[in-house]
C-alpha cells in the first residue's frame, strides 16, 4: 500500500483550500433577484423551500392568489406550491383552519441541514393573505438546532403590507429570532406556523406567546380590534429569510477541513518561498 508524503498532504489541503473558495464564490453567484415588499427587502434565494403539514390537511387547501406572479424565483417558493399546490402560472398560498376553532400547523424550513442565525433585528418576514384591511391571525414556534422540541407560539401584529390587487392584501409580520430567547449566533433549523383559534390568548398587550389572558388584536394600525370571526383562516402565502441561512457541518468536519486548508495554505506558502 501506498504511503503518503508531506506533498501528498500539501495537495490534498491546496485542493480543499480551492474547493473551500470556490464553494463561497458559488453561494455568492447562487443569489436571486431582491424584493423589497410591504416595508421589508429580502433575496428569494433566502426564502424557505420546505414544507410539510403537521396537523389539518383536510382544512388545509391551497388555493391561487397573486404574489408576485411573473417572478419564478418566488413562484415556485410559494407556500402552497412548496406544500404540494399546483401554481397554473399565479403563485399560492395555504390556507391554515376552516373555522374559528379548527386548528391547522404547518412546518417550514430552508432545506436539509440548513439554518438560521439570530443576527441584530428581523431575521424573516411571514407574508399572509387577505382582504384590504383584513389581516388574519397566525403565531409561530421556531426550533433550535440541536433542540428537541419547538418554542411556544408567538403571535405579532403585522407590520407591512403589499396591495397585489384592489381586493388583494399581502400582509407583512417580521420576526426577530430574539423574542423567543435565543441568543445572538444561535441558529434555527425550522418554524411553524399554525392559525389561532376564537378561544386563544396572548401575554401581552394584543400580542405575546400564547398562553395568557388577553385577546389577541390587529394592532394599533387597525385601532386594535379583535378578531372577527372568521378571520382565523390565515392565508400563509411566503417566507423569506432577511439574511442568507447557512449550512450546519458537522463539528468535527468541520475543524478537519479547516485544518487540512490551513495546512495546503502554508504549502503554497513554503513554495513561494522557494
């Protein structure tokens, strides 16, 4: 059997350090168009591309809506499409619930072994669909990587909106990863979103985790009104990170591939100096 010299081990870490550039090259070209829609700017190569219904299918069925239909980069990234509806040229979004007590999750993420980090700020935007002035309600979990089970579900006031038609509204809710205890760095592999139900209440002043004494409400841009019914049938249309999720190697790859690239460096740099 062949034994490996030191320039062996150089070429491997010069090959791996060339790979290593060329991977970051890549994800730098790999970006799509960017959309600034209902206050937020997003790339869509940031937003979610899967999707699987936890609980309700038979409630649950997507149905066509406008959002940004002539864009294929966010066409095929639609909730619906991603969940298994059909676009037939127009992008979808997943009706969560039927009723005002049926309750429907779904589940999304930015593909296998990918996550999110918690940076300063929003970290995605959830676009839901109704009527002028007609937000419906949602709350989310998100979960940790690493961790076993998801957070408890967040309901926020929407925060911007997207008037595709003059009887269609794409609502914006930003979410800032740090609402829900995580810390600066820490990263998410995946959230869910499920509709509230009539007998939901919140922490807080209108919004909050779910779990406390109070109503949830619209916020003060709809003079904080209460949910009619009918209006727990959120219409969940998109989701897009507002910054590029990231791969999560394994610890101890990791620390080989950095190593062996660390050493093909110094290679390059023992033959320079020859």
């Amino acid at each position: 059997m062949r034994s490996f010299t030191i320039k062996d081990y150089c070429q491997i870490g010069l090959s791996l350090t060339a790979l290593t550039v060329a991977a970051l090259i890549n994800a730098e070209s790999a970006k799509a168009a960017t959309f600034s829609i209902g206050g937020y700017t997003w790339d869509a190569a940031n937003s979610v591309t899967t999707g699987r219904i936890i609980q309700g299918r038979e409630q649950a069925e997507p149905f066509i809506t406008p959002f940004l239909s002539s864009e294929p980069e966010v066409r095929d990234r639609t909730i619906g499409k991603l969940l298994g509806g059909s676009t037939f040229g127009f992008s979808e979004s997943f009706a969560l619930g039927k009723d005002n007590s049926t309750l429907s999750i779904i589940e999304l993420g930015w593909g296998s072994g990918m996550s999110l980090t918690n940076e300063d700020g929003k970290d995605l935007v959830i676009y839901e669909t109704g009527g002028f002035g007609e937000p419906e309600a949602f709350a989310v979990a998100v979960k940790k990587v690493g961790a076993s089970d998801f957070t408890d579900y967040l309901y926020e006031f929407s925060s911007g909106f997207y008037q595709s038609d003059p009887y269609t509204t794409h609502f914006a809710t930003a979410i800032d990863l740090s609402t829900f205890g995580l810390n600066l760095g820490d990263q998410i592999e995946s959230i869910r979103i499920k509709n509230l139900i009539l007998s939901d209440r919140v922490t807080g002043d209108g919004q909050g985790f779910l779990g406390g004494g109070n109503r949830p409400t619209m916020g003060p841009t709809y003079a904080n009104q209460v949910y009619e019914l009918g209006k727990f049938d959120p219409d969940i249309t998109f989701v897009a990170a507002l910054h590029r999720p990231n791969p999560v190697p394994e610890p101890a790859a990791t620390l080989s591939l950095l190593a062996l690239g660390a050493f093909g460096i110094s290679c390059l740099g023992k033959r320079k100096q020859q």
